[in-house]
C-alpha cells in the first residue's frame, strides 16, 4: 500500500490516515453511520450531550440525562444510519426535567408517570402537556370551563368557571369564595332599576318615591321664623329655606325676592314700609335695600334674615318667590308672614 499525499490522492486510493484535523481538513458532513450507534433497536437509540451514544432504558424511553451537561437528546434510527431530525425527545420516568435554557424542536413526552411539566432553568414553563398548568405558573388550574361564562377567583389561588351569563343581563358580583351571576331578569322599556342596600337590585315601574328626592331638592319652600322685638321702628324676621320634605337646603344657591305688603290680600309693594340687611346679616341681600322689594341669597346653611321698618302702628306682610339666579324654585309653604308694629 502506496502512502500518497493528500493533495494528489485519487477517489481509487486507498487511504491510511492515522488523524485528521476535522477543523482545517474536512468540509460538508460526516454521514451519521461513522459514529458510535450503539446497541439500541431502530429509531430508539439517543445520543447524549455527553458525546456518547444510549441505549432505551426500556420500551418507549431513557432514563434521561445524566448530568448536568446532558441537556439534549438526539434520536438515531440505527436502520437507516440517520438522525432524526426535527425529533428531539425529552424522557424521563420520573419528575420534571429541568435547566433546559433553549429548545427549538417538536417536543415529545414520553415514558413512565413523568415528565408531567417541563421547565428552564428560571421556572418558566416550557411544557406541561400531561398537567394542566397552575394559577401560580400564570395559568388558570383548569381542564375544561363553562360556554358563556367567565373566571372568577374562589380564593386567592384558585380560578372558578363561573355559570353562563345571560346575553344582556347585568352581572352581580359573588362576593368573597363565589363567582359572579347574571341578573335574574333583564326588565321592560316601562321598568327602572331599583336598587337594594341587602340584596339585588331588581327592575320594577316607576313610582312617585322613586322621584321624590330629586323632586325636593329642585323645589324649594320659606318657612319664617318668630319675629324679633321691634327696636327703633325695625323688626327682624329670620327665614330658612327647605327641600319639599322639610330637609334644610344647606347650600348658598337660593335666591327668594321678599316684598312687604300692606294686607295679606294686597299683592302690591307697600308705600310705607322698606326692607335691608339685618343687623346681624344671616344670608346676603343683593338687591332692594330701601324698598318694599329686595332679594336676599340664603347662606351656606340655608338661611337668610329680613329686616322691615315701618313708621305707622300697623300689621304688613311678607311675600316670597324665587330670585332671578335661583338654583331651586322658591315657593311659599303658608299664607303671607305677618308682622305688627306698635
């Protein structure tokens, strides 16, 4: 046997090559039957990332990597003398196997009672194929839910299917340890809600307390006070202002115009008597200081204070109506005030 130099070899030669550098020396592929195959049947040996070839620890699968470095497995058909490829198979018979950073192939599970969940190196699931995956792993721990329904947490752990919601119906929440339900009715274009401070709330037609409070508070009613002493020629009357469910308007946006009459049947200004500010000014006047006419503003608490002068011995009489800048109609609750001077 000749030896003949590399560069001059011929395809008839036969070679001795006692190494070779596969770095610098050999290019394109080395066929797969050129390396160890083992002992194992067709399709069922592995080769492991620790440069050795294994054999099926039994049928169907290997015990799995053997240390740290054996993070791979690549199925060898020892038939055809081909890896598989695109087959890449993680076995093991117990536990999860773990510490796996990059994976880039159809996983398969196999074997024993496990592998039930697959995890890298950080915990992030890889694969949990033959479990279902925790509300801890971000999941839900669920196998199957309810159509139309929605997930709801029984406990802080813990996801629940809730029942199927009725199409349209408002949804009421369960409270703690329950999921939330539909609206056992979905009411009629002649119903409003109701609603219920111990229970659900329920639809129904709408009647007058349903109205009421919002009623009282955009109207409004003077009810006078006991008139003051009459100190030099002057009496003082105090006023508050309510709701129509006698509830204080305590709030500084009602306006009342008072006029000051000569007779409970006369609905004119009187010629003799003048109202103005009282002396300790409750509410504000804003207009008709010196007239039988003026306008007062009540104060933040409902309130406000007429004062009335009046020269003659003789009875006059207060009549009240909304101001012109008014957030609530002002009206009377009784006959005009009457106040007499000696």
């Amino acid at each position: 046997m000749a030896t003949q130099k590399l560069g001059s070899t011929k395809a008839t030669d036969l070679l001795l090559i006692t190494s070779v550098n596969l770095a610098s020396e050999v290019t394109g592929n080395l066929p797969v039957t050129n390396l160890d195959s083992g002992t194992g049947a067709s399709s069922s040996t592995f080769w492991r990332g620790d440069g050795t070839w294994a054999a099926p620890a039994g049928t169907g699968d290997v015990t799995g990597p053997g240390s740290a470095t054996d993070n791979a497995l690549v199925r060898f058909d020892s038939t055809t003398g081909k890896i598989i490829q695109n087959s890449v198979v993680i076995v093991g018979d117990t536990g999860a196997v773990s510490g796996i950073t990059s994976l880039a192939f159809t996983g398969v599970l196999t074997g024993g009672s496990g592998p039930t969940t697959i995890t890298d190196a950080a915990g992030k699931i890889l694969s949990a194929a033959l479990n279902t995956v925790a509300v801890a792993q971000g999941g839900t721990g669920l196998t199957a839910g309810t159509s139309g329904g929605i997930l709801g947490y029984t406990a802080s752990g813990t996801l629940a299917s809730s029942v199927a919601l009725t199409a349209n119906a408002l949804i009421l929440g369960g409270g703690p340890g329950a999921t939330p339900t539909p609206m056992g009715s979905l009411g009629t274009t002649t119903t409003v809600l109701h609603g219920n401070a111990s229970g659900a709330p329920t639809f129904g037609q709408i009647v007058a307390s349903d109205i009421a409070d919002a009623i009282a508070d955009l109207f409004a009613q003077v009810t006078w006070g006991s008139a003051g002493a009459e100190a030099a020629n002057a009496i003082e009357v105090p006023a508050t202002v309510q709701d129509l469910q006698g509830n204080t308007l305590a709030v500084a946006t009602t306006e009342v115009e008072v006029m000051v009459s000569d007779s409970a049947t006369d609905a004119e200004p009187s010629a003799t008597a003048t109202l103005s500010a009282a002396s300790s000014p409750v509410g504000t006047l804003l207009s008709g200081t010196g007239t039988a006419t003026a306008t007062w503003r009540t104060s933040s608490g409902g309130l406000f204070t007429a004062k009335i002068s009046e020269t003659a011995a003789a009875d006059r009489f207060l009549w009240v109506k909304t101001g012109k800048n008014s957030q609530a109609w002002v009206r009377a609750n009784a006959s005009p005030k009457s106040i007499t001077f000696a």
